[in-house]
C-alpha cells in the first residue's frame, strides 16, 4: 500500500473517531493548569472567535497525524510540515524555548512510580528483540529521514503509531531510537506518543507527570517557498529553528503557521540505570540534533 493511500485511509478511519469532542469535554473538566496551554498570545486570540463549522486548512493535514507517522519524500510533503519540521530540528540544537513545550512535573501519587517501573519494564522487553537494527528493518520497521544526521534515528512501527492514537499500549512504543554507529546502530531506547489534543491528565493516564515529561514541538512558520532558505542557518526565520514564533508575525512574513506539528512524544531509554537517565530530559529536548 503506497503512503498516500495509507494516508487517506487512516485520514478516513479517524474521522470516524470522536476524538475532538472527548478532549472538549475532558478539557472543560480540568482546571487551567492542566489543559494544554495556548502557545502563543496569537494563538489566544485565534482560538477566541469560537469554534468553526468546517474543518480549518490545518485541521485537514493534521488530522491523521499520529506523532510519527510515513514521512512523505520533500515532493509528496502536500505543505503538511512534517518533513521540513524535521530539516528544522536538525539545523540547531533544540532547547526548552518558544518551539517547544513539555508537561512540568507533578506530585508522585501512590502508584506512580510502579506504573511507570512497568513501563520502563514493558519498553525493555519491546525493545531487546531489536538489538540488531536488521531485525527491526525485517519486522517492518522504517527509519524515519535516514539521510538526515541525526543525534537519535527513530524507527517507526506505523501500526504502533496508529494504535497509539487510539489507546496506550506501552508493549508498543511507536518508534525505537537508534544512534548512527559507523554504518550500523545501536539500539538506545524507544519513543511513546499521543495524540496532539490529549490533555496532561490524558498524558498522565499513559504514563505518570510525575516520573515522566512528555514533549511537543510548537510554533511552526513555513516559509514561502521564495523564502525557503531563510529556514536554515544560525539566522533563520521560519522552521522549528527559526526567530518567527507567532501567527501574527508568521502571517505577516506570508508564511503557514502551524501550532503545533507531530502529536506529543515521550521517550524511554529503559536500559539505563538511574531514573533520571531513563527518562532523560536533556536527551529528549536535543534528540533531532546531531
């Protein structure tokens, strides 16, 4: 099945799933610490106006978004983001700054820290059968941008992605994270997502705030295409890399913005020894980077 049909028919799929108005009203239950914040005071005013009848130009691309999903080739992009996001991240080391956003840490409940311990346990054993990164290529498995050097090479179960969508199933990370070892890899962890509207107690559900911070990329301004190579270098503009934070100022500099590209991630390196290397934060926030 070619990428584009498996994009439309899980574009088709989720249309029959209520995600949106389940995060509604879990969002209308929550107090405002946990909803997830507006990202910019652009995007206050933009949400304002009330919700639309019809689905927005950014709703339609983003709706089959599980977090990782196929990667299209620069000439199938069809302006969703995706991969020039990912040309973004790799130009500059990535920090907690204006193009991303991470669930703060919460109280430890009774319960957390072994609802989290099986996790880690459930990511260990996922991820020992792809030690040898031909295995995960056999079982199906795709590098996501293998031609772009990256600090942490995703291997992406698109099955996985789309269950992880619907439900958390921590025996099936969506992605396994791999480091470039000669012209080998070395397997160091694995990636869980979630949908981009789930709420920090939707998050919390998967795997405890209090042991783990879930990260999103934010604040996306595509550049028009006279202005592509703005997106580059140590003085770019546009991309996740970029000085333009804002709808307004990425309107202003004809741009697309996009408030947030991929669903929210979280990674596990359950081979490590101490908490906080295995759920290392620094690690998550510098992983598109080589």
């Amino acid at each position: 099945m070619s990428r584009r049909i498996l994009a439309l028919f899980l574009l088709t799929l989720l249309t029959l799933v209520p995600l949106r108005a389940q995060e509604q009203k879990s969002q209308d239950d929550l107090p405002a610490g946990d909803k997830p914040a507006p990202t910019s005071p652009a995007e206050v005013s933009h949400d304002a106006s009330g919700p639309s009848t019809e689905p927005s130009q950014d709703q339609l691309h983003e709706a089959p978004d599980m977090s990782a999903m196929p990667m299209p080739d620069l000439k199938e992009m069809h302006n969703d983001g995706s991969a020039h996001a990912m040309l973004s991240m790799s130009d500059r080391n990535m920090d907690m700054g204006p193009h991303m956003k991470m669930t703060t840490l919460r109280e430890l409940k009774p319960g957390d820290q072994e609802k989290a311990d099986q996790v880690v346990a459930a990511a260990r054993q996922a991820a020992e059968k792809y030690t040898d990164y031909k295995v995960a290529l056999a079982d199906g498995y795709k590098i996501f941008l293998p031609n772009l050097p990256q600090k942490q090479y995703h291997f992406t179960n698109y099955h996985y992605a789309f269950e992880a969508a619907i439900q958390f199933n921590p025996d099936h990370p969506t992605s396994l994270l791999y480091e470039k070892t000669g012209d080998g890899y070395k397997l160091i962890g694995v990636m869980y997502t979630a949908p981009k509207n789930s709420t920090w107690n939707d998050l919390d559900q998967r795997i405890p705030l209090s042991v783990a911070q879930w990260h999103a990329h934010i604040n996306l301004c595509l550049p028009p295409t006279e202005r592509r190579s703005e997106a580059w270098g140590p003085h770019a503009k546009f991309g996740l890399a970029g000085s333009i934070t804002t709808r307004a100022d990425c309107d202003a500099a004809s741009g697309k913005f996009m408030s947030q590209i991929f669903g929210w991630m979280v990674h596990v390196y359950p081979f490590e020894q101490k908490p906080e290397d295995i759920w290392s934060v620094s690690r998550q926030a510098n992983h598109h980077t080589h």
